[in-house]
C-alpha cells in the first residue's frame, strides 16, 4: 500500500480533513515558504489530528550493529519497518519541514510544535539526520538526466529513515520519473512533485513508491481543499 502525506497544512482545519480522509502523515512548513507557519499556529496544527509521540528518540541502531545493514537498500527497508511501527501507533505523523535550518533550531521547533517526525529538506548532511531529536526524513533532488545509481550514490544509509525524492521545491512541478521508477524497484522511496487527484494514479502504478507526498497538487487558490485532498487519497488507495 502507497502511504500519503499531505504537505503545506496551514490550519488545523486541513490536518483535520487529511486526517478524515485518511492521511498517513501531515507536513507543517518551517522553511521559507509561502506556506510557512508560526510557531504557535504549528502546534495548534499538530495538536488537531492528536498528542505527539513525545517519547519517540533516534532509535537507529548504534554503529556496531549497523554492519547487518550492508546495504542501503537493507537499510531503507528497515526505515520503512520503523516508519510502519510508529503509523501503528499513531496516525496521521506530523512532519516538520526543514531546509538548511541549524539542527538546535529543529529541535526546539519539533519540541515546543509538538512534531513526530522532521523533513530536512535542504542541502544538510545526512549526519545531521543523526543530531536532529526525531526521526529524519531526508530530501534529494535529482536533476533531469540522472540515474537510478547517480542517486543511489547521493543517498546515505545509517541516518534518515526515509528518503524523498523531490525535483519540485514545492512548485508542484514534476520530475523525470524514470528514475524515481528504477530506483522505488530497489528500496522504498517516497515521490513527490506534480502529483495531483488526477495524476497521483498513475504515478503510484508507474514509480511505486512506499509514500507519495502532495502540497500544490490539493490546493485551490492557495488553500487546502478538502475535497481534492478526499479525492487524492482516495486515487492512491485505488491505485495501490
């Protein structure tokens, strides 16, 4: 099953009707962007679809153990396991989106905003996916042209849990896809860019991604629109 995340919610009112519809996990932006929060707006958000697995910490295995994970596809399979363990215990996450951000100020973001999980959205290194006090979704940006293993060489096992692959910034503009589609073949991935109620079906039977991420593309004059965010979901779900 392809999971969804519904990106840009901007009140608690849209992490409400992603959560109805059956979102898996909800964004809440922190980068410079249009859809930039405040931070006491941001944990009214968070607060709406329930309390925060404040008990979560970076439950990666310590470096001894990390060899059983010869791989980065072992590794990302394991990320996914985690990912699916914590969706068991709540539902939708709330992910705080980050670029270039100092980690201490993640962290007191995910804290005092009530976050499950961070994005990191940005050139950080994978390192700081390891400082960050959640677990860390990790952003890559393939440009035209490039492969399956030209990304496999820009990814690093051992500190996020997921990886994204994203071309769009949050423009809703879509990216070659062949090799998001070769590369979801080998590990799981999470898609993002272009995908909208009427295109998102096509990309989950093309890429198959584990997690198909929407912000744009369930939008209508800048603001969440319930019924796309029902019906994108909802093509997922039949797609999948």
């Amino acid at each position: 099953m392809t999971r969804v995340k519904i990106c840009g919610c901007m009140r608690a009112a849209d992490a409400v009707a992603a959560a109805e519809a059956g979102a898996d996990f909800i964004g809440i932006v922190f980068a410079e962007s249009r859809r930039r929060v405040a931070l006491e707006d941001a944990a009214q958000i968070a607060a709406a679809v329930g309390a925060p697995l404040r008990d979560v910490e970076q439950s990666d295995p310590p470096p001894a153990h990390r060899a059983r994970f010869d791989s980065v596809e072992a590794w990302f399979a394991h990320g996914a396991e985690a990912l699916d363990r914590l969706l068991a215990r709540k539902r939708p996450l709330v992910v705080g989106v980050f670029e270039d951000q100092p980690i201490e100020e993640v962290d007191e973001i995910a804290d005092e905003a009530g976050l499950d999980l961070v994005q990191l959205s940005g050139d950080e290194p994978w390192g700081d996916c390891l400082l960050a006090n959640r677990q860390a979704i990790k952003v890559v940006r393939p440009r035209p042209g490039m492969s399956a293993d030209d990304l496999m060489r820009r990814i690093e096992p051992g500190a996020a849990l997921a990886v994204m692959l994203d071309p769009s910034r949050g423009t809703g503009t879509a990216g070659d896809r062949a090799a998001a589609r070769a590369l979801a073949a080998r590990m799981p991935v999470w898609l993002a860019g272009g995908l909208a109620p009427d295109t998102v079906a096509a990309a989950v039977r093309d890429v198959r991604p584990w997690c198909v991420d929407v912000s744009t593309g369930v939008e209508t004059v800048g603001a969440k629109d319930p019924a796309k965010i029902a019906a994108f979901i909802r093509a997922v779900r039949e797609a999948g």
